[in-house]
C-alpha cells in the first residue's frame, strides 16, 4: 500500500491569529490609538436666548435619544435665572462622532408646544469635546459650521495626527486641545477630523504630529488660513503635510 503523506494542515485557531497580526500591522499609525481613545459621549453646554412669557418654558427636542429623538414629551427642559432673563440653558451629553439635528421648542403655561419658525439646525459632535451651542429663538444665522479636515500625510507607527488653530474650538495653538485626525487601512495617507466652528469666522491653523512619548512636531510653512460660511453648515478644506 502507498501512502501519501503530504504538509500538515494548519490549525483553524492559529490561521486565525494569524490572520488578526498581520491586520493590526496593516492598519496605518494612530488608528488604533484614536479608536480606543474616543469617548462614547460628551457634555455639550447649551445656551439660547429666547423672550418667553411668565409660565413658559424652553425645551431643547433633537434627532438623538439624548434629545428625545423629536418627541416633544421627552425634550430636554432649559432653564433660566428667572426675573425676566432670556437666556436659557442647559448641558446636555450627545454622541461623539455624530451629525445632530435639533431644534427649540417653546411649551406655554397652558401646555401649548410652538416650535421656532427656522430651519432644523445641525452640529457634528467632535469626540474631543471642543463644542458649545449658542443660539438665539428664530435666528438661523448662528448655526455652527461642521468643517471636515482633510489632509495628506505619511506617518510611522504610533502617530497621531491633529490640527489646531487660533479658534477655542481648535484647541487655539494648545496641542494638548487639538483636534485628532483619523485614517484607516483603506484611505491612508488621507486623514480625516471633525470640528464644529462659529460661522462667518476667519481661522488660521496647522496640522502637527505627537509621538507615543508626547513629542509634537509643527508642519513647516505659515499658517494655513480660511473663512467659514456665514449661515453654517458645512466647510471642507485639502490639505498636504509640508
């Protein structure tokens, strides 16, 4: 009788793990990092400015369940100092990462809701926290700019890229404050990051890098520079490390 005895076959378990090394060494510098960084929420603070009549009260109704998902009976409740102040507020916790429709609703002492007569208003909410609402009842000028970074940059294992600038909203030079920009094994080296900007706002700003041990390092150049749209919604900017 002949037998053929030919390579053993390799286990399941180890092709697997196998399989699992050689995806973590594909993914780009940085990714995993941001990843596991993210925060699931953040603490937005809200304020408005709205007149309101004794017995009212400002509601804030939205696209998310922290907002009540558009039910009206689960709006979030503002509030104010009272004695005829119009300002109302409040802070809430909203999904990190995340487009957020929303809008403000006006309940009357006799239980009747109105709703502003504006379009719905959109924010992004970037998971590093840098985001505040401010708004004024019927005004839609003040809606917040989304603006989407893109940049062009090779990096090595374990950097992260970020930019910052000279708005609060970009951390105003801190690189401890910049906004983090995210790539995959897909798209690298394109990087992609998220701020939510005032409107009709010149902004200066450059992209750095920072190590696994801390250390920052500046793109070459002069600043980079743009205006966001007077009425919101969105800015994107190209950029290429230099």
């Amino acid at each position: 009788m002949h037998v053929t005895v030919g390579r053993p076959r390799p286990r399941p378990v180890l092709s697997l793990l196998l399989a699992l090394l050689v995806t973590a060494l594909l993914v780009p510098a940085g990714t995993a990092a941001a990843a596991g960084a993210a925060p699931s929420s953040v603490s937005v603070p809200v304020r408005v400015t709205a007149a309101t009549d004794p017995g009212d009260t400002v509601l804030l109704s939205g696209s998310v369940a922290e907002l009540g998902a558009w039910d009206p009976a689960e709006a979030v409740p503002l509030t104010t100092d009272g004695g005829g102040s119009s300002l109302w507020s409040a802070t809430v916790p909203l999904p990190a990462g995340s487009q957020v429709q929303y809008t403000y609703l006006r309940r009357t002492g006799a239980g009747e809701l109105v709703r502003e007569d504006v379009p719905v208003r959109s924010v992004f909410v970037s998971a590093n926290g840098h985001l505040a609402l401010d708004d004024q009842w019927n005004v839609a000028d003040g809606n917040p700019v989304t603006t989407v970074f893109n940049a062009e940059a090779t990096t090595w294992y374990g950097q992260q890229l970020l930019v910052s600038g000279s708005l609060p909203e970009l951390g105003a030079w801190d690189p401890a404050k910049a906004v983090p920009l995210s790539t995959s094994a897909f798209v690298y080296p394109q990087w992609t990051g998220f701020a939510t900007l005032p409107p009709d706002t010149a902004l200066r700003y450059k992209y750095l890098t920072r190590d696994p041990d801390g250390t920052v390092t500046w793109e070459s150049g002069p600043d980079r520079s743009t205006t966001t749209p007077p009425s919101g919604g969105t800015l994107i900017v190209h950029d290429t490390w230099r």
